[in-house]
C-alpha cells in the first residue's frame, strides 16, 4: 500500500521566522565522542567517507545498543552534513552526556550520499541507529521509524513550546508523530554583493525572473570572467521540476507530481523545456561550471560562491550564514534573493517547509531514551545556543526567540528572508513526499542537461525524457 502523507501549509501569518536539508561533507568513527541535497545537500571526498564508514562496521554499531554493567545507556545517533554541522552536533551531544551521566552517545557524520548508502545497509538488517536524520525521502524509510505520540502524551517530548503548525510539517495525515523537525527553513538565491556592483548588473529583486536570473548571470559573466552561477549540484532537479513547475500558472495550479503521489501534476512535458534551454545555455558560455567543474564542489564551504568564482549559487537557507560568514573574513558581502520566477506577478513557487527531522528508529532497544534527546535538542536553549540554526530556525518559540536575539548578521538576515517567504502567497496543501524511484528521475535529468550543453540532444527532447521517466514510476 502506498503511505500517502500531505502536510497542511502554514498560513503567513503563523510563519514568524522560517523545503535536502543540509549539505554533505566530511564523516568519522563513531567511537570519538552535520537541502534537494533534497533539500540541498552537497557531496564529499569519496576517500575520507569510505575510510570512516568502514571503522563502523554495522555489526559493531548494533552491539553499541545496550545498557552497561554500570547502568549506562549507550545510544547510537547518525546525520549528514556540513563540516561546521559535524562540529558543533558532536560539542551539544558531549554537553548532553555531561547533564545526563547515564547516557552515552555513540555517533557517526556522513556526506549525504554515504550517508543513505550506509542507513540502507542497516535497514536490511534491522540495526537502524537509535537516533537518526531524516529530509523529505523520509517516506523510504518510514516502516523504521518509530513514531514520537506516546512520548508527548508521556511527556518524554516536551511539545509545549511548539506550535501545531510547526509540529504538522512532520505529522502523517493521520496525526503520527514522525519525528521533530530540527529547523523550517526555506530556498533562495546567495549572490555576491560587491560582484554584481562590479559588473554593473541590478541587484536581484523579490519579483525577479529566471530570464533576469540568466542575464544576470551572463554580463557578469562577460564582465568579469567569473562564473555568473555556480553549479546546482543535486538542487538542479529541485529548481528545475519541482519549483519551476510549481510557478506555472495559478498558485496551486501545478505540481511535477499529483498530491495523491499516484501521477503527474501536469500535463504537458514542454512546460519544462525553457529551464533545461536557460541552464543548458548558461553552461554553454561558461557562465555556470559545466559537470566536470560542478563536481569540483564537495560542500556548501567550497562552492564557487564562497570561493569568489561565482556571482550566484542556489542554497537552503539554512545554509546561509556558514558561508556568509566565511566571505565576511575575506572582506566580501553576500545577500539573500527569493528564488526567480517564470512570471514577474506568478507563483514563487517557495514554501517554508522542514529542513531535516531527527527520528527514533524501531530498532532502538532504548526508544524513550532516544526521545528524550531528541527533545532536548529541539527544545534546550543551551543545546541550540551552539547549534545556532545551522539546520534551520528553531521551532520552539522561545529557543527562536533566543537565537534572534544574538543573530548574527548571516542569520539576520536568514530571519528576515524566511519572514519574506512567509508572505508569498502559497497553496492550501503541499506534499512533502517523493514518489519510489525518484532518485533514478533525478540522476537523468540532470544528465539530460549535460547532454543538451554537448548538442546531443535538444532542450525539447529532455523535457520529453524527463517527463516519460517520471510518469514510468506510476506504471
């Protein structure tokens, strides 16, 4: 039977602050002691991921899983990300077991890619971490997750500093707990102040357009022989089908999938076809890297942007202030611009949605335990002064609140673009789901632009591609 989950859309006016997801980078052993990139995540060096995926062995991880002679609970917990996510998750977890004695915590970091290889291994054999992160393939992974209800009718989870609507963007249609979610955090477009100055090119608008986007791109380009855009990485199929469709016609109108996940949401696969021909003829002139140049780009710490080789990248917002504050040391000044429209007066095509979730696996002997941290990483003030939004903003009101208070001007001005984005007029539903199978469609279309940019085939024909493959996970 197909798990059919719909999350309810949070109204503007319940969004105060802050859809992949993180993005990859280095991982360790876990014995020592952080997206559409679904929601944006970024790959790392393949040697340093399979060296430390071999020091946890899944046979090892699942003996972790045990309470000692001593009464100590050994928890196991896992995540992807970013360098700075690796670091500051390890210091909140070691200031856990500080304030919980009793609690060891066993962990291990993963590039996003590693990440899901390994969490399938463990799938298999039933030895799914006690504490683990999830982004919208949720869904894959659902029958291993635990759900969270008991323990906020027990109190274990502490909701009482969480609005429903922030606790709805991680609920099933039938009210389930999944998990909590570590952040709302939304998309938008970092670009380099100083650059566009330099260029002569207008600084991007809220109602800016893809055609703006791409011209933009290009004269700075031209002017000075830098990238316009960095590449799109993973995110190319998340701006390219599931947001540039979603600005098509009347808000609501359109979806790359239907909400019953059971077809298409469109009918006509040209409707794709200007996209493809816009990247295609950015990477053409050279002013986006082409793919031997995107795989250049291990994290969101290296990409062209902060690099100062690009005017542009696409990024989760969560993202934001890591590599603001990085260009800030170098003297350079980066903003936030709204993701472009096909229409000046469309659709945004944006919505606040949930950057990851932590979950309690089935296959925890310690469930309650694992809960518990969980909430107290959502809810400790302490816990996210460390973590400062890097996953997204808060849900927990006064953790939020908190964090405002000492924002830096990267997270300033998060706060303020997540604010923008909640004004933008969104559809009553959104689904939050991927169909099986996505992942192949995903691969293809971004395969099918490269083949585009090489004069293999026409633009047209890769929105055909890509729409016969998408409809083939439905036969």
């Amino acid at each position: 039977m197909k798990k059919k989950v719909l999350a309810t859309l949070l109204a503007a006016s319940m969004i105060l602050g802050l859809t992949a997801c993180g993005s990859g980078a280095s991982n360790a052993a876990v014995t020592e002691t952080g997206d559409s990139k679904e929601a944006v995540e970024t790959e790392v060096n393949a040697e340093e991921t399979t060296e430390a995926a071999e020091t946890a062995e899944t046979t090892e991880a699942a003996e972790t899983a045990e309470v000692t002679e001593d009464g100590t609970v050994n928890l196991r917990m896992a995540w992807w990300g970013s360098q700075t996510r690796h670091d500051i998750t390890v210091e909140v977890i070691e200031m856990y077991e500080k304030e919980h004695p009793n609690v060891h915590i066993d962990y291990e970091f993963y590039d996003f890619d590693s990440y899901f290889t390994k969490l399938k291994t463990l799938v298999a054999s039933d030895q799914v971490w006690d504490i683990f992160q999830l982004g919208g393939n949720f869904p894959e992974y659902i029958d291993k997750i635990y759900y969270m209800n008991e323990f906020i009718d027990n109190g274990t989870v502490d909701t009482s500093g969480i609005s429903d609507a922030y606790l709805k963007i991680t609920q099933d249609t039938e009210g389930n707990q999944i998990g909590l979610s570590n952040g709302l955090n939304t998309y938008g477009i970092a670009y380099d102040v100083d650059m566009f100055n330099e260029a002569g090119v207008p600084l991007p608008t809220q109602d800016w357009t893809w055609d703006d986007f791409k011209d933009a791109a290009m004269k700075i380009h031209e002017h000075t022989g830098n990238f316009g855009s960095s590449g799109f990485t993973s995110s190319e199929f998340i701006a390219g089908c599931s947001t540039y469709i979603a600005q098509q016609g009347n808000v609501g109108e359109y979806g790359f999938f239907n909400l019953d996940l059971d077809g298409m949401g469109f009918d006509d696969a040209q409707m794709l076809t200007p996209y493809i021909r816009m990247r295609a003829d950015l990477i053409s002139a050279g002013a986006s890297p082409d793919a031997g140049a995107e795989m250049e780009i291990t994290d969101i710490e290296n990409d062209f942007l902060v690099t100062g080789e690009a005017a542009m990248t696409w990024v989760a917002v969560n993202q934001f202030p890591t590599i603001y504050d990085i260009c800030a040391e170098e003297g350079r000044t980066l903003a936030l611009a709204p993701v472009p429209r096909v229409k000046k007066d469309g659709p945004s095509g944006t919505v606040i949605q949930s950057s990851q979730m932590l979950c309690v696996s089935k296959d925890s002997q310690y469930k309650e335990e694992a809960a518990r941290f969980i909430s107290w990483f959502q809810n400790s003030t302490e816990c996210n002064a460390v973590l400062r939004g890097e996953r997204g903003i808060p849900i927990n009101d006064d953790v939020r609140k908190a964090l405002e208070a000492e924002a830096t001007d990267g997270q300033k001005e998060m706060y303020d673009y997540v604010t923008l984005v909640g004004t933008f007029e969104t559809p009553e539903k959104i689904n939050v789901l991927s169909p099986a199978g996505q992942d192949e469609v995903v691969d293809n279309y971004r395969n099918y632009i490269q083949q585009v940019v090489a004069g293999d085939i026409t633009a047209e024909e890769a929105a055909d591609k890509t729409y016969e493959d998408a409809c083939k996970l439905f036969e």
